[in-house]
C-alpha cells in the first residue's frame, strides 16, 4: 500500500474539523492525515490534534493555496508517495478518496482531479447551486481553456492527488483561490498525465462568489509580474 | 504666458523647494530626491510648453488641447504607480508566506520512516 498523505488547509473550521477526520479515518486508517491551521482564531488546530491528525500551523493566515503547500511539503519530506488535498469544511466526502487516489496506485494518471461535474454510475451527484454550477463555473471553465490551456470539467476542484513526483513538480505560488487554476497549469505544462474522477461536493453553503472568481483573475494577473 | 500657467508654475516651484528643504534636512533618500526632482521638473516643462504641447498634438492629428492630453497622462501615470504598489505588496505576501511556511515546518519536522 502506497504511503497516502492526506493534506488538510484548515482556517476557523472547529465546527467541521473533527468529523471530516474521523470521516477519513473511518475510511482508511492507514491514510496520514496533515491539517494546516491557517491562523485560526478558534479551537481548530486543538480540535484536529485530538481527533489524531498531524498539525502545522501558520502562524498568521495566509490562504488555502499557502497552507497547501505547506502540507505538500510536509508530507514530501515525511516520505509521502500519494499526497491527496482535501477541504476541511465538511462538503467533501471521505468515501470518493480511494476513487481519487486509486488511478496513481495503478499508474495510470500522475496527477487526479476530483470533478463535481462527472457522475458515476449510480452515484449522487453535487448539489451545486445553479448560479454557480452554470455561470460562474462556466466562465472559469472557459477562462482555463482559452488563458491556461486547461481542458477539465471542473475548474475549481479541490480535491486532488498527486505522484510524488508530480507534487514535486507543482510549484505552486498561489497563496489565496488562485491555486486551484495554477495547479491544473503546471500539471499540463510539466506533461503529467492527468485523470478526472467523479466526486461529490454536499453544499452547505454558496461557497465563493462572483467577486471571488474577480479576485482570482486578479491574483493570476499579478502572478504573472511577481515570478 | 497664460495666468493658469502661472499660477501652474507657482505650484510647481513650490513643490520643487520643498522636494529640496527635504533633501537638506535628510529627509529623502538620494533615489527619492532624484525621482521627485525629475517629476516636478518634467511637469514643471509640461506646464511651461503647454502651446507646443497644443500644436504638436494638433498636428499628429488629435483634437485635444494640450492639458487635456496632460491630464490623460497623469492619470495613465498614477495607474502605473497603483500598479508598481500592488506588484510590491504581492511580493511582500510571498515573503512573508515563506517566512510562515518555515516556521510551520521547523516546528514540525517531517518522520521519514
């Protein structure tokens, strides 16, 4: 069995935290879980010590992008041969993991996207609200395709794993939203063989707005200057 | 010379005294002295060569009077400078993310087992 890190960014998530660990836990024990607090206020770092996850902290909020990374790191020099990246705010399902993870064990992909936008067979499909689902993540689609070279079905997925190798090679610089779009690039750009994998996203609530997809551009914008 | 590019220069001239009490009282560094300096000169020429300004514009074709075209200019230079500062605080972020992440990593170092 491949050694699995499982990377958590956690910011103010004390509501969550705890049953998104032992969600995973449930679903594998042999999986190693890393929970980045990105400077929280509240009791997440304590909470998710608790429940038997490995925590970083940040000791000033940087971001999801930033907090990743930190946890990447981490697990790549723990030894890590599958690094899976996972939202702490509960709208992810532990049960899709072995689906995401399952096509690097096989060799077949090098890096996996959860997508919301694939069903399985049989399986729930995402409840994403319909403002999102078909404005603002279809011009973020589209926005991938034409200024990023980015072909996937969701543009802003969360869940993903990574080879080691490939972790190695995504060298993200995208501290805040903008990591999601810049990993798929790098992904593409470093020619890794990438794979979509149906998962389910439970909403509880809209999640980024319009004027987060503006902040976005804007941070992928002035990345471009600050490399 | 017209009144309003009188009173324009008057300003200027103001400025600049100032840009150089600064510079004696070790206020502004040499790089300082020497951008607002420049700065203050070059519209101090814009101001005082406002008919050039006018004609060469009319001749290259275009309608606006010269402190129109200035004023354009300005406001093109100032979105450069919000620019030039937000690049710089973007760059400042990443530093202190790398700061962060050393620390969150230093004070839990990696079991490879």
């Amino acid at each position: 069995m491949d050694k699995v890190f499982i990377i958590i960014p956690a910011y103010n998530e004390s509501a969550a935290i705890t049953s998104v660990i032992k969600d995973i836990r449930a679903a594998s024990k042999e999986w190693q879980m890393v929970v980045v607090d990105d400077g929280s206020s509240d009791r997440t770092a304590e909470l998710a010590e608790t429940a038997g996850a490995v925590v970083l902290r940040h000791l000033v909020n940087r971001g999801q992008g930033a907090a990743l990374k930190t946890g990447t790191e981490y697990a790549i020099m723990a030894g890590a041969e599958v690094v899976v990246h996972f939202d702490a705010d509960g709208q992810f399902s532990a049960a899709d993991i072995p689906a995401v993870i399952a096509p690097l064990t096989a060799g077949e992909a090098q890096v996996v996207f959860g997508s919301r936008f694939l069903s399985a067979p049989g399986g729930k499909k995402s409840n994403i609200p319909w403002f999102k689902k078909h404005v603002i993540l279809g011009l973020a689609r589209l926005i991938n395709k034409i200024f990023l070279g980015v072909s996937l079905s969701d543009p802003q997925t969360g869940c993903r794993a990574f080879s080691k190798e490939a972790a190695v090679k995504l060298n993200w610089q995208q501290d805040k939203m903008a990591h999601c779009s810049e990993i798929m690039r790098l992904a593409v750009k470093n020619n890794l063989r990438v794979r979509e994998v149906p998962i389910t996203v439970v909403y509880h609530s809209f999640g980024q707005h319009f004027s987060g997809g503006v902040k976005i551009l804007e941070e992928f914008f002035l990345g471009i200057f600050t490399k | 010379m017209s009144l309003q590019q009188i009173i324009g220069l008057a300003i200027i001239i103001f400025f600049l005294a100032r840009v150089l009490s600064q510079k004696r009282k070790n206020q502004l560094n040499a790089a300082e002295f020497n951008f607002w300096l420049a700065f203050w000169l070059i519209a101090g020429a814009a101001v005082a060569l406002l008919k050039q300004i006018d004609r060469s514009l009319a001749q290259l074709g275009f309608s606006a009077s010269g402190i129109n075209f200035l004023l354009y200019l300005s406001v093109a230079v100032l979105f450069y400078f919000i620019f030039r500062l937000r690049l710089q605080l973007a760059k400042m972020e990443g530093e202190i993310t790398k700061i962060v992440k050393k620390i969150a990593l230093g004070d839990k170092p990696a079991d490879k087992k």
